[in-house]
C-alpha cells in the first residue's frame, strides 16, 4: 500500500489554490512537471519530488516529448507514469489523490473528477489558465498514489 502523507487532504487542498490560476508553461507548469510532480508532493510529501530531472529542460510539446525519450527511455506522459508508479487502473477505481490520464495530458482525481491544466487540455487558443475539470466517465487510466 502506498503511504500517503497525513495531511495529505489539506495538502492538496492547498496545492489546488494556488494552480487554479496558474498559467501554462512548457517545463515548469505543465502536467507532468508542475502538475504532476506538485501533485505526487502534495499527496506523498515534501521528500517525492519528480520535477527536477525535468524542469527547464524544454519549452515546446515537441522538445518534451524529446525529454520524455531522453530522461526516462519512455515516449508518452502515461509511459513516464506507469514507470514511476505502476501498471494503470481503470479510472473506475481512482481515488481522490491519484493521478489520471485524458489524452496525452496527466491530472489528479479530486472530488470524482480529473483535474488538469487547463491551456495544455484546451490548446493555446482558449488560453484558459488554472485548471479544467474532466468527468470520470471521459478519463482513460488512473495510478493509485
């Protein structure tokens, strides 16, 4: 079983405020660098942090799928997260804390729902900053964090 931090609802909680309004940035707030790892830190502790191999080292989807290949042999964000935490669930059994998968995009369940950035969900025409909210129903896998 997975060992989540103690505090880790009122962590969350805190982490959610302050990315609510966040705008996007390619290796600093995006899903995996920001998101994810701000998540996974949130939920597990301070001690979990999976941003640095990472962070800084692209600016653009394509040169971070280039760094997906290069730091971790891998070729997509899910790849990267079955890696790191094991075989994907059905999103059926994703718990509050655990991140889910919508597309090529990583977010985290939290109250029955993903949680994802919401410019790199939308695309840079909406340019809607903070996060968006995606129904159970329409994600593709969770892992249980």
């Amino acid at each position: 079983m997975i060992k989540r931090h103690p505090e880790w609802r009122a962590r969350l909680n805190t982490f959610l405020a302050d990315a609510d309004s966040r705008p996007f940035v390619w290796g600093e707030w995006d899903c995996c660098i920001g998101l994810m790892a701000g998540w996974v830190r949130a939920v597990r502790g301070d001690e979990y942090d999976y941003a640095p191999p990472y962070t800084g080292r692209y600016t653009t989807l394509t040169d971070a799928f280039r760094a997906l290949r290069k730091v971790d042999g891998v070729k997509t964000p899910a790849e990267l997260m079955t890696k790191w935490f094991g075989e994907p669930k059905a999103p059926a059994f994703a718990r509050d804390g655990d991140l889910v998968l919508f597309g090529d995009c990583i977010g985290g369940m939290y109250r029955g729902e993903g949680r994802f950035i919401g410019t790199e969900m939308m695309g840079d025409a909406y340019a809607r900053d903070g996060l968006v909210r995606v129904p159970r129903a329409e994600l593709e896998a969770c892992w249980h964090v």
